[in-house]
C-alpha cells in the first residue's frame, strides 16, 4: 500500500463528499479509491469514514488523521519545491478563522486582495465569536483577540483592541453621562452576551482595576445587535473598540468613561507549528500581516 497515495485519496473523498467524486478529481477508478481507503484503515485499524448512502462523514480518529495528512502531503509538496530550486506559485485551499464583527470589516477584505493577487489560491473564511481548534477543524490561521494561553501554536501580534463604553447623544442628553462605573447602576445598560463577555464589565487598569456587576436592561448575543440598540438611544453598551470605530468617528456614538478604560487586549494572527511551512501559508502570512498590523493599532481604547 502506498500510503501517501491512499492519504491523497482519503482526502479527496471528505473535500469532494464522496468516494465518487474522489474519483473524478483524482482520475482513478472507483474501486481504486474504494479499496486504497479501506486498505489504510486496515493498516491502521481503526474506521476513518462511515459511509451513508447520503454522504461521507469522518470518524473521531478520522478527522485527525485528515488534518494530519493535509499536513504531511503539503510538507512534502513544498519538500519537493525546494529541492527541485524550481519557482511555484502558491497554490491550494486556505482556511481563515475570525471574530464575526472583526472579520467582516477587516480580514475580509484582506482575504479578497489576497486572492486577486495570488489566483491560484482558494480561501474560506469562518466568522465565528467562539473558540476554534485549529487542528481539529482543519483551519490553517486564525485571528484571536485577548491573551493567548500557552500552547504549541505560532502567533504575530498585529496590533491591540480596547473595551470602550459609549451611548447615543440623544440617550445622553436624555439620561445625563456617568461620570464612574459606579453611575451606570442609574442608567439602561445593553449587554452584549457574546464569547468575549458576560454580565461583567471590565473597568480600570493596574491597581485600579476593577470588575463590575451590570445588570442589563436589554441583553443580545451579537455585538451588531448591541451597537444597534445604542444607536437607537436605548442605553449604555460595553464593546470592543473596533466594533464602534464606524461609529464613534461618524458621531452616532459617544464614549464615556474614558478615565476607566481597562487594559488592551492584544490581537494575533495564529497558527499550528510545522516542520515545513506549506507555500500557499507563508504567502498569506506575509501578505495579511503588515495589512492588518497598520490597522489595528488605531482601534486601541484610548487611540480614538
């Protein structure tokens, strides 16, 4: 059994959806893919697919050994690049992952421009406010925001984001600007519920930190919903700085406590350690990382 072989197949079975449709990407028989996948599970004895009359769908053991072997086979085809000396342009399918709010305004469109400039790249983009593991889901970079916990993951820094809270003029001038955290227990609070918050706002830096119990009167699990509902002068809302930039800059919205601002979370690009990092990734990362680095930086607290 060539096992590289049967990993090209495997994988083109789970990309295409069906063993069938392996087949005609790979140019090979049916019963060749069929008998290639079936022959590496036996090699490592264990499932890797359960096969429905629908679909193809990977098995625990499967989905590691998927994202393992796209590793492998990209490592070797950049292995092969190298030693050949010969120029390749960046080529294959890239998976990004980012917060949904920041990843509509500022990765997206660093994603189209990357993919003009490199046509031989395809790329799909994951918005999503909770956690993604890179490995296991097959992502190949990630934009996080906040402290990173210890892991054996690559990470660039590009910039940093603040928490700010801010209300409508109107809601202000109606309701009057608190001038402490202590204030807001007066006023209509909008929570946002969302991965990067709860039912306590952060205030304060160093020794003077503190974290606060806010009690909503109106509560929402995106950011937009929050950012919408300060708009139309419903209350006070807690949010990272980028998500009102728009915003705050037009007018719409007002930041208070400014003096109580906390600490800046930083933002990274991440992304898992490899012994030969695939062409198509470096591509991406230089490309992505100087664009977002000269914006980020702008959406800090305390640099509105």
């Amino acid at each position: 059994m060539d096992r590289l072989d049967a990993m090209a197949a495997l994988i083109a079975a789970v990309d295409g959806g069906s063993l069938s449709a392996a087949s005609r990407a790979l140019g090979m028989p049916l019963p060749t893919v069929s008998r290639k996948i079936s022959e590496l599970e036996a090699h490592l004895r264990t499932q890797l697919l359960v096969r429905t009359s629908r679909k193809l769908v990977l098995t625990e053991a499967g989905l590691a050994y998927v994202a393992a072997s796209r590793r492998i086979l990209d490592e070797i085809e950049d292995a092969e690049r190298t030693a050949s000396g010969e120029y390749r342009a960046p080529r294959g399918h890239l998976t990004i992952t980012a917060p949904v709010v920041f990843g509509r305004l500022h990765v997206e469109p660093v994603v189209l421009d990357f993919l003009k400039a490199y046509p031989d790249i395809d790329a799909r983009l994951v918005l999503a406010d909770q956690f993604v593991n890179l490995v296991d889901q097959q992502v190949d970079v990630a934009i996080r925001i906040g402290v990173l916990p210890d892991s054996s993951m690559i990470a660039t820094r590009i910039g940093q984001v603040g928490w700010v809270t801010c209300a409508s003029p109107h809601y202000l001038e109606m309701r009057g600007t608190p001038e402490t955290p202590a204030a807001l227990d007066q006023h209509d609070c909008i929570m946002f519920e969302g991965v990067y918050s709860n039912n306590l706002w952060n205030f304060g830096r160093g020794k003077k930190a503190t974290v606060l119990p806010v009690r909503p009167r109106f509560a929402v699990n995106t950011a937009d919903a929050a950012i919408a509902a300060a708009l139309a002068s419903a209350g006070i809302t807690h949010v990272l700085s980028y998500q009102v930039a728009g915003a705050i800059a037009s007018g719409a919205l007002r930041l208070i406590l400014r003096p109580h601002e906390p600490e800046l979370l930083p933002v990274h690009i991440v992304y898992a350690a490899q012994t030969l990092m695939p062409l198509k990734l470096r591509a991406f990362l230089d490309f992505a990382a100087p664009r977002l680095k000269a914006s980020v930086p702008d959406f800090g607290g305390r640099g509105h």
